[in-house]
C-alpha cells in the first residue's frame, strides 16, 4: 500500500509545522490558555488565511478539495504543538455534518463562513447520564409549526466558549436509545434560552455546560432527514475519532522525542539516565507503540470511505491502539521525568494531560473494544 503523501499535503505539512513552531511555542501557548479567553483568535484568523480552514471540504462546497487524509495531517501537526483551537469541533465534525447531509442553503451559508474563519462551531452530543451512547438522549426537539422546540443539557461541549453556533443532537421521536427518533440541529448559540457553564478542561482547552431551555429553531436547523440522524452521527464522529487519533500521534511523538533528549541530558551517578539499558528498552517500548498508533491510524482515516462495518471496524480498532498506545508514552514519558514530569513548568506534564483526555473523547478505549467485538 503507498503511505506516501502528496506533494500538497507534504506543503501544508511543512507549513503548518513550521507555524506551529514559530506561533505557538510552548511559552506563548500556556500564557494563551491562561488567558481570559483561553485561545488566541489571531491564530484562527492565520489558519483561515492559509487555507487550513477550507482544506479538508470539496471545491463545490467551497473548500480546496482535500479530505479525510488531509485532515490526519493538519492534526498531526496540531497535536505536537498540543494546539487548542476547535479544528475538530468546527471543520471535522460541524463540517462533517453539513457536507455529508446539508442541503444547498446550510452549506452556503455555514461551510463559507467555516472555511473564512469568521464561524466558530461546538458540537454538543454528549449528556450527563448518556456514556458513549449516541441515542441515549434526554434531549429534545418538539415539532412546533414549520419549527422545533428544542429542551435539554448537553455536557462538556469542547470550543462552545469560543463557538457562534452548535450542532446539537437532540430526539424528535421514539424512546430513550432507540436508534429511531435521533435528529440534528444546527443552533446559533445567541439564540433565546441557550445558556452556557464554562470551564477550563484538564488538558487546558474550554468547554461548556449547555443548556437548552424553550429553544425554538426554524425548519431549517434540521440536518439530514428528521428521525434518521444516527448513521449520520456515527459516520461524523468517526471521522473525528480518526482525526483526534492523529493529534494524539502527534502528540505521542513529541512526548517520545523529549523523554529521549531529557534522558541524554539528566544525570544520576555521574553518567546521563539514557545509559541505562532499562530505560533505553522503556524508551524503545515507546517508539513501539508509538509508530503501531500511527499504523493504524493510517487505517481508520484510509477506511472512512468503506461501507459501515469496514469503517466502524478500523475506526474502532484505531481508538483502541492509539489509546492504548497514548496511555503507555504518556506515563512512560512522566516517569523517566521524575518530579519535573508533573510540574506546570514542564511542557510533558500537560502533552501527557493530552494523551489522557484523548481516551474519553468519542468512546474510550473499553467502550470501542466492545463495539469491534461485536463488529467482528
């Protein structure tokens, strides 16, 4: 199989880590998610202008014709910087919806202003009591007219302090985890009884709690066909899956290479700690997991365009592995540290935050075993 890249996606590779390293140094990211807002805007406005935006949409939607590769290596890239801006939330899944089952109007009206940068989207799914569970929702969208009426809370909304809109999933029919019933809605965050709780994440990103209270949206914040938005969910989020799993590769090859360059440098009993075999095969283990996590998210994101099981199957497998893998580098990486390993000042603590979170996003590693069993 040819794991080779485009000349493109080699170009937006290279720029991209090199604005990763130039714009947000590790200084100038945690003085950034100190900050009141949490992100730096300008670096949004930086990626809209250099086509980041845009890359992964067709040239009919109004994109540069890339796609689910594309997308791998723009995350890549953002995972070694530990990069917070809402790429996921607004380009992967937001744009995911729109351009999967959006009709003409909900593209030329949100996908343009995705690609320019001027609209910031948070996908809001998940729900206190619903696990990984897509059609468990208390959520709820009444039919009112031409319109719905939309009641419920959503929990730790990733990017909705910083999102002007939302994709919401919300049932319009059927009972709690039918797979019937399950709709989505694209809802301006503005509108009259959103309300939002917001809060810094572990791993230093913005999420909120969203609450929806007497929301009353036009006919046309549907999404796709009403009752029938669970197949669309699960194809949208599994591309986020694959997408995350290749910021988490990023962010495993980072941590390796700093744990590497520390063990040279740090000294114990007069000689560098890397001397020690137990550590160098510590360190080997990594590198294993490390290159077997991107294997098999070149996989996933290769498989998104196979028939549902294909998918669902290499997906599954994928956020298995990474996470699997993420959890190893990321402990392993804290401990050849020692003390400096937990500390605020050192940038491993938090890329190992990272690794951690990355397992509860999308299905945890526990919960996507089941699912490939069950694929099997």
């Amino acid at each position: 199989m040819d794991f080779n890249f485009t000349e493109e996606q080699d170009m937006v590779r290279d720029g991209l880590s090199r604005l990763v390293r130039e714009q947000y140094d590790w200084e100038t990211r945690r003085k950034a998610i100190a900050s009141a807002a949490g992100w730096r805007p300008e670096v949004w406005a930086q990626l809209a202008e250099l086509g980041i935006l845009g890359m992964p949409f067709s040239e009919a939607d109004g994109g540069f014709g890339g796609g689910a590769v594309d997308a791998m290596v723009i995350m890549e890239e953002f995972g070694k910087g530990l990069v917070v801006e809402p790429f996921v939330p607004t380009v992967v899944c937001a744009g995911g919806f729109l351009k999967h089952a959006g009709t003409a109007a909900q593209k030329e009206e949100h996908i343009g202003a995705i690609v320019s940068g001027s609209a910031v989207f948070a996908f809001a799914y998940a729900e206190p009591r619903g696990r990984y569970d897509y059609a468990d929702l208390e959520t709820t969208a009444k039919k009112d007219g031409a319109g719905y009426v939309l009641n419920g809370h959503k929990a730790v909304v990733i990017g909705a302090p910083w999102a002007s809109h939302l994709i919401v999933t919300a049932r319009t029919g059927g009972e709690r985890r039918d797979r019937g019933g399950v709709s989505v809605f694209v809802v301006a965050k503005d509108t009259p009884g959103v309300t939002t709780r917001d809060y810094v994440t572990v791993d230093g990103r913005r999420a909120s709690e969203v609450y929806f209270e007497n929301v009353a949206v036009g006919g046309e914040a549907l999404i796709g066909a009403e009752g029938e938005g669970l197949a669309l969910i699960e194809r949208v989020t599994d591309e986020a899956i694959a997408a995350t799993c290749a910021e988490a590769c990023g962010a495993m090859k980072v941590a390796h290479a700093m744990t590497v360059e520390y063990s040279r440098q740090r000294k114990q009993f007069g000689v560098p700690i890397g001397s020690f075999q137990v550590l160098q095969h510590r360190m080997v283990d990594m590198y294993t997991a490390y290159e077997t996590a991107v294997s098999l998210t070149y996989l996933a994101t290769l498989r998104l365009g196979s028939d549902e099981r294909t998918r669902k199957q290499a997906v599954s497998a994928a956020k298995v592995g990474v996470g699997q893998s993420a959890r190893l580098i990321g402990q392993e990486a804290v401990q050849i540290h020692g003390g400096n390993g937990v500390t605020d000042e050192y940038a491993i603590g938090h890329y190992f935050k990272r690794l951690t979170i990355f397992d509860s996003e999308f299905g945890n590693v526990d919960h996507h075993m089941k699912r490939h069993v069950a694929l099997a």
